[in-house]
C-alpha cells in the first residue's frame, strides 16, 4: 500500500536543460491533474520518434498541498516551446500586465507638487505686479492723443497732436543734491503717424524759476519739492513737476503730459535686469573724475559694439567733465533707445526672473503720473516703431546751433545764442520739429491775408503758424485794406480737416464760415483748404 502511494506520488522537480521527469514520455505534454488525481502516464513503449531539435519541457505540477490557482500558474509559466510545431508557434500566448503602483503615485505626488508650484509663482508675480502698478502708475498725467479718433474738442492747442513725455533723472538718496534732475530728455511721441524724438535739454541751461529767481533749470525740480506743504512722497513729488513745468514750457513752446523720475538705482537696476543693453561706442570714453567708481579706471567705455551693464551705463550716461553736456546728452539718447530695444524684445516678458527684476527696479526708484491704461496705449505704440525711425534731436549741431555756453557770477551756464532769456529760435525749432500730429497728417494748405493797414502783419502771422507746423501756402493783403475788427475764418475742405479747423478757430477765437465774403476780393489757389482773412485783433495780439 505503501509502495502503491509512492509510486503515484508526482515528481515536484522540473526538468533541467530538457531533461525528462520520470513518470512522463519524451516529447509528451505534461500530465493533467484533476482534484489531485493523477493519469497514468504512457509508458516509454509508445515513444513516436520526432524530428531533431531542442524540446524543453515544464516540470511536474500537481504535488500535494498546492491549490488550483498555483498550479494553473505553473502550467502557464512551464509552457514547452516546439520549435518545430507550427500548430503550436499559432497558438496565441497569454499576456500579462504588470502595473507600478508606486510610481503611479509618485507621478501624482509630482503634478501636484508642481502645480501648487505653479500656483504660487502666479500669485507671487500678481502681487508682485498689483504693487508695482499702484506705485507706477498712479495716473495724474493726460494725453487726448493717445485716444483713437479722439473729438477734436479734447484737444487744448496745437502739440496735442503729440505725447510729450518729461523724463528726469537725478541722484536720489546717498547722492549730493539727490533732488537735481542732472538728464533732462522729452520723448515725444506721434501716436497718429507713429513717430518718436528725443529731445535733450541741457541741465545748465540759465531759467526764471517761477518764485525762485533765475538758476539753472535742473534746480526747479528740487526747489519745488523743498517748498511742497504736502505730507506724502507722491504729493511733493507732484509739486516739484509742477514747478518744473512752468519753468520749461516757456522755453521750449510745447506742452508737458506725462512725467517719469528715475532715480541713478533705479537706471542702473533696470539695466541689470535687462541683461545689459548693446551700445555702440564710437569713441572712447575717458574720465579720470569718475574712475574711483570704476575701480579706479578712467576708462569709462572704448570703442566698438558692447554689452553695458548697469553699473557702465549708468557712469556713461553721467560722465561730462572731459566731453560736455551736449555730449552727455547725445550718450544718454543712445541709452534710452537701447534700453526700449532690450526692454521691447521677446527675450524679456518671456522671462519671468527678468520681469520679476525689472519690477523691483521700477517700483522701488521711479515716478511717473502714467494710468496703466495710457501706459498700455504708450507700450502699444512704441513697440511699432523701429528704433532706426527715433530721431534724436539736439539744438547744437549746426544748422541748429541754437545754444552756447557763458558765466554768469562764476557758474558756467548754457543760454541761448540769440540772448540771453530769447527762447524765440528754440521755440521755433522744437514746435516745427516736434510738430502736431494731426497738422502732419492733414497737411492742409492755408492762405493767409492782412485785411488791416499793420504792415507786416501776414509775415508775422505766417511765421507763428510754420512754428506750429501749419502748411501755410499764401502770405499776401488783400486789394483793399478793410480794417474788420475781427479775423476771419474760412473752411474750404468740406468739413474733412476738422483737427487743423479746431485749432485754427482756438487760435483766433472765431468760429469757421464755410465761404468766403464777397466784397474782398481775393481768390485763393485751387486746393487750398483754409483761408485767413486778419483784422485788428489779430494785429493788437500780435
């Protein structure tokens, strides 16, 4: 009995390197068990010769103790590979799917990490952008022409056609005299035919400071900050532009909108955060009085094409003491339109640690009286103008050589070299440069005639149109002088140049008739737009 059992007993071992467990044929298939009964396994005699070839076979399964799921395992995994079986090379294999439970979670943990990452980099930045904009762009400052088709009533005067922008830059703390606006520049900026110039004006130019006298008109800033009663930074701040343009738009005969103070940090921090700027020098820049700021080398910049980082752009923007301030000027403009370019370029507002720099460095050193709405329009606008259409404009180089330098009770001062407090000729020069947006693009062709016995009175109105950029075409008098106590008026163009009809009725304060009288007897030529007949009025303004 005993025997019997042992003899029944299945084998647990599994063939090795294709050899055959007893109880089992060569080149059979292994033996089927049910309910741990075993077959009878074909005996030795029944061997059917097969072809030469490697026939590995499972090892035996069914041994007691095992379960019926363990020993379906086994068959599956001790599948025997016939190489030369084609029936058995079709039969289709069962796969199987492993699966990483561990790494599933992990992936998740990442998103998730990755995400409040994310979440937190936005909030940073927004708070960081929502401070900056209440510190930036306060508002205060106006400009009608960055308005789309804006109503012709919104503009005050000729040079609203423009956006002319006050830009300053002075020491700040740490600096003697941190409240002496040292760069002085207008950007002006032609929103209806996208087009900008800079213009320098010298910080030694000798001014009446309304309620200070007569100084050098980088004073006015700081003397109107030092007199403010106002109890905020913002409110002194306001009070010193205000002084400041009073004492500039005499002298230069356009209006100020928009102002931004930058203090020496601020430029140099922007810089920084730009990555530097690219400068072409064209010649060496040499300046012992500032070479203990540059390591005690007197060689602020050599020439050639060069990255500037702050630090240099900021000592090539101030040196003067072995060049002049017209030169300064000159060095300063070139900075500024390297910066839009550096600041305009993809690279930038594509990189979020450039931006999150260049904030800091705005919103810690800088003023201006911008809304983020008009700062937007700005933006808007000078991204569409390429940096080889800024002009850069200067009032020393010949034929506009309009400035020199002289003493004045030992100061060495810059004044005008018509006079001494004569702005005429640098208003005339500013005016046609800088001229109107709207008169540009209009370009409606005006005659004008002295209907009054004051001789030279058509010159005297022709020059002070040009100035303001008119395109005036007929200076005459009419057959007969009629004396009208009043000028007049007349729209010939159908109503189409409203902007040059707006500011051609503030100037002399008459409404436009839409013919002309008949008893003067003057024919203006064929295509011109508007005709001005002057009368006692205009000669007592005059």
């Amino acid at each position: 009995m005993k025997e019997h059992k042992k003899f029944n007993k299945p084998s647990g071992a599994g063939s090795i390197d294709g050899m055959v467990p007893a109880g089992r044929q060569l080149g059979e298939r292994p033996v089927a068990y049910k309910s741990g009964q075993v077959k009878a396994v074909p005996s030795l005699d029944k061997f059917t010769a097969r072809t030469d070839g490697f026939h590995p076979t499972r090892p035996g399964v069914g041994q007691l103790g095992n379960s019926r799921a363990e020993l379906d395992e086994a068959a599956l995994l001790d599948e025997p590979i016939v190489l030369d079986d084609m029936a058995d090379s079709k039969r289709k294999k069962p796969r199987f799917r492993v699966r990483h439970p561990r790494l599933g979670k992990g992936l998740k943990r990442t998103a998730a990490a990755l995400g409040i990452l994310l979440l937190i980099s936005f909030a940073y930045f927004g708070v960081k952008i929502y401070n900056t904009e209440r510190h930036l762009f306060r508002g205060g400052g106006q400009a009608a022409a960055l308005t789309a088709n804006v109503d012709p009533n919104q503009l005050k005067g000729e040079g609203d056609g423009r956006v002319n922008i006050l830009l300053l830059g002075k020491g700040g703390p740490g600096h003697d005299g941190p409240d002496l606006t040292d760069t002085i520049m207008i950007a002006s900026i032609d929103p209806v035919n996208n087009k900008i110039a800079l213009l320098s004006i010298p910080r030694d130019l000798w001014v009446k400071i309304p309620g200070n006298g007569y100084q050098k008109i980088n004073a006015a800033y700081a003397d109107g900050k030092d007199e403010s009663k106002a109890k905020t930074t913002a409110g002194q701040e306001q009070d010193g532009l205000k002084l400041l343009d009073q004492t500039i738009e005499p002298v230069i005969g356009i209006p100020i909108h928009y102002h931004v103070v930058v203090d020496f940090t601020a430029f140099r921090d922007v810089v920084n955060a730009l990555g530097g700027v690219n400068i072409d020098v064209t010649q060496q820049l040499y300046d012992p009085t500032i070479a203990w700021e540059n390591n005690w080398n007197p060689v602020i910049a050599k020439t050639g094409e060069q990255v500037m980082q702050g630090p240099q752009a900021l000592l090539y923007a101030r040196s003067r003491e072995t060049s002049s301030d017209f030169a300064r000027g000159q060095r300063q403009r070139q900075l500024l339109v390297a910066i839009k370019d550096k600041a305009l370029s993809a690279g930038t507002f594509s990189n979020p640690i450039k931006i999150s720099n260049l904030l800091s460095g705005l919103g810690n050193n800088v003023y201006t009286d911008f809304s983020l709405n008009d700062m937007t329009k700005v933006y808007q606008i000078v991204g569409k103008v390429q940096s080889n259409q800024i002009s850069s404009v200067d009032m020393v180089t010949p034929p506009h050589d309009l400035l020199t330098t002289g003493n004045i009770s030992g100061l060495s001062v810059v004044e005008p070299l018509a006079g001494l407090y004569d702005y005429s000729d640098i208003q005339y020069f500013i005016r046609t440069t800088l001229r109107d947006g709207y008169l540009a693009k209009e370009n409606a062709p005006v005659a004008i005639y002295n209907a009054t016995n004051t001789a030279g009175l058509a010159t005297a109105t022709s020059t002070t149109l040009k100035s303001y950029g008119y395109n005036v075409t007929v200076v005459d008098n009419t057959p007969t002088a009629t004396n009208p106590s009043t000028t007049t008026l007349v729209d010939l163009s159908a109503g189409k140049d409203k902007y040059t009809r707006h500011y051609l009725e503030l100037r002399f304060g008459v409404s436009a008739k839409t013919k002309l009288p008949a008893n003067l007897g003057v024919t203006p030529p064929v295509g011109t737009k508007f005709v001005i007949i002057l009368g006692n009025d205009a000669a007592t303004a005059q």
